[in-house]
C-alpha cells in the first residue's frame, strides 16, 4: 500500500466528502485503532483526593434529633 502525505485539513474534507455509511465505516477503524492501545493512566492526586477522610471520627455520626438541634443552635447564635 502506497504511503500517502496529507494535511489534517485535507484529510477533513476528504472525509466530508464520503458516503455517510464509510465516514461510519471510518468511525469504526478509528475506533478500534485506539482500544488496540494501552490506556494511559495518570494518576492526579488533587486537592479534593487529598481531603477524602479530613473529617472522619471515631464517633458515631449523629441522629436526626441532634443535627436539628446544632442547626437550632447555631441559628440562634446567628
């Protein structure tokens, strides 16, 4: 197969210009070209990854009751 030199700009209205059934046919190979490839992983460690458990206690979370009565609390406070 003879190697052919194009320009992205030229190669875009190339495909433009095919019937819809090959642009999807296009689709396709493109899409299976890029699963043959190994994912590339980076791991981001941001501000919010490095917040996860900031606020974990070793009491017990509280009931209803008491959760309206801080917000009573602190709205009085207001």
């Amino acid at each position: 197969m003879a190697q052919i030199a194009m320009t992205f700009q030229k190669l875009h209205e190339q495909v433009l210009m095919l019937p819809e059934d090959d642009r999807w046919e296009l689709i396709n190979i493109l899409m299976k070209s890029l699963r043959s490839k190994p994912a590339l992983t980076v791991k981001h460690k941001g501000i919010a990854s490095s917040l996860v458990g900031i606020a974990k206690t070793d009491a017990p979370a509280p009931t209803d009751e008491e959760v309206t009565s801080i917000l009573e609390t602190r709205l009085l406070q207001k």
